[in-house]
C-alpha cells in the first residue's frame, strides 16, 4: 500500500525553534509534495516560509483540536529533551495528543540541528498488527533514501513467539526488499523490548524509530498509555507513531 502525505502539520514556538523538525518538514514536503500548515504558540510567525500556512494558538492545549480540524495527514510535535531548549511539547503532552488523534505523529527531540533519517528501526513483535507500520517505514526510507532494520522482539521466549516472530520477521523482510530498500534484520527474545529497542537503535545509529500507537498487545509495556510515553521520552532520536489501520493486506504482501 502506497503512502501519502498531501498535508502535514507542524506545531512550533516560533521559527527558529527546533532546527530538526523544520528540516524534516522540507524534507518530506519536497518528496510527498504536501502541504505545510504551521501550528504557532502565539503570534510570532515572521521567518516561516511564505508557502507554510500559518496559524496562532494559544497554548499547546489547542493542538489536538486544530490538527483534528484542519485534516492534516501527519503532525510534527518539537519534543523538549532533558534540558536542551526549542522544543514545544513534553513526553507525557505528546502522549496525550497522540492518544485523542487517528493519525500519524511524529515526535522529534529538539537535541540537534538535524536528523538525516538514514537508518530507521522496524520492530516487529508476535501480534498480526505489528506489520501495519511496514508500508509507513518503507515510505520514509524512500524519502530520505534510508535502509529499514527490522528488529524482532517479544519478552516471550517460548517456542509459539520464536516461531511467529522469525515468521514475521521474514515476511516484512521479502516484503521490503521487493520494494527495493536497503534492508537488516535481528531477533531478540526476552527481556523488557523498549529497552531492547532503544539498545538496538543505538548500536545501528537510528534517526527513527517505528512504532504503533496500540494493539501490539505482545508488546503492551512498550505500544500503550504510559510505556508508549516511556519510548517518546527516552529515545534520543524520533518516533513515528502510527495508527493502526486496515490496511490492505494481500497489496502489503504480509
């Protein structure tokens, strides 16, 4: 199944805040050709480029309502990261509006100038949903010509989750290399999997990780309410949040 981003939203201080996320819109607008709108917390809006659609709100509160409203395919939330400035949102509020949209979220920790989104981290558990994230990480590799490294993971270490998991694992792998993307896989059983995650994205130097917003329910300390704030507020680099879907499946090939 083919992505695609006509309109992307991004909430901002202003615009210099958060270099990273600025050049992560340019970049997806200029391969998706979308649609920038701007989310501005207040009514400093000079420096935007003049095609960005510019809107003043109050607060971060207002966030979840304008963005459900405007009809924008992804929201681009500036993420504040230990005591780095430019960043908009904490963990725990970006949780929150991910938890009351449908749609894609990307979080980006406000810690650099840029992130080049070469190497993106796939993980994959025992639940059937958890290949619903594939066609998105394929797009994004695409757009920043990244290689996907799918990463098997379940804290069960019984047989049934090795045999689903490695399963999965091949099935997401053909997939991608049928669409012609660079492409690594690894499996690891046991153990708390965001911690997994997070130690496996840094021995591959990630720029984004993947992961579903619910119903990875094999991986329910990592994919729900609290955990899945744990993963925002913890990872070093990005996260896609991706709502699951009914996606068509047999055009996935999973």
């Amino acid at each position: 199944m083919a992505i695609n981003l006509p309109s992307i939203c991004i909430a901002l201080k202003d615009a210099s805040s958060c270099k990273a996320a600025l050049v992560a819109v340019a970049s997806l607008k200029a391969y998706f050709g979308s649609k920038v709108k701007v989310l501005v917390i207040g009514n400093n809006l000079a420096g935007l480029p003049i095609d960005y659609q510019a809107t003043s709100i109050g607060s971060v509160k207002e966030i979840t309502k304008n963005f459900k409203s405007d009809g924008s395919d992804l929201l681009i939330l500036p993420l504040m990261f230990g005591d780095t400035a430019g960043g908009l949102v904490s963990a725990k509020e970006a949780n929150n509006i991910i938890g009351h949209i449908e749609r894609l979220v990307l979080t980006i920790p406000c810690t650099a100038n840029t992130f080049n989104f070469k190497n993106i981290i796939v993980p994959i558990d025992t639940s059937s949903e958890t290949r619903q994230k594939v066609p998105y990480a394929v797009s994004f590799a695409k757009a920043f010509g990244g290689t996907l490294h799918v990463f098997g993971v379940s804290s069960d270490k019984g047989k049934d989750a090795e045999v689903l998991v490695n399963n999965y694992v091949r099935q997401v792998c053909n997939n991608i290399s049928e669409k012609g993307i660079p492409c690594t896989s690894s499996i690891q059983l046991g153990g708390n999997p965001t911690e997994l995650i997070l130690a496996y994205a840094k021995v591959k130097n990630a720029d984004l990780i993947t992961i579903m917003t619910e119903q990875e329910t094999n991986i329910i300390s990592l994919f729900s309410g609290k955990y899945s704030e744990q993963m925002i507020k913890n990872s070093t680099v990005p996260v896609l949040s991706i709502h699951p879907k009914d996606l068509i499946v047999s055009d996935a090939r999973l």
